[in-house]
C-alpha cells in the first residue's frame, strides 16, 4: 500500500522501502548537488521554483 499527499508519499513499511530512494542519505546529497548547481528549479509535477530555506533537504 502507497499513500500520497501534495508531493510526497510513502509506503506502508515505511521509507526504508522507499524503491525509488532506499538510501536517504544518497537522496539528501542528491538534492544537494541540484540545489547547488541551479538557480531555477523546474520539477516534473509542479511550478518552477528557486530554492530558498524552506526547500527540503
């Protein structure tokens, strides 16, 4: 079972099962390399947007 809300969803089992970012970590730092290397985010499902500190990390 998945559930969705907005933009973020998990699993029932929780994100470790996450099969799309099964390592958190790998995610964060991924997230990071982006933010840092943009000024103007543009995400598949969503507005454009420029990070601030309120994006996630």
């Amino acid at each position: 079972m998945a559930a969705f809300a907005g933009d973020l969803w998990w699993h029932a089992n929780g994100p470790a099962d996450d099969p799309v970012a099964p390592d958190r970590e790998v995610l964060r730092a991924s997230r990071l390399r982006v933010l840092a290397a943009v000024s103007l985010t543009v995400p598949g499902h969503g507005g454009p947007f420029r990070a601030d500190d309120t994006t996630p990390r």
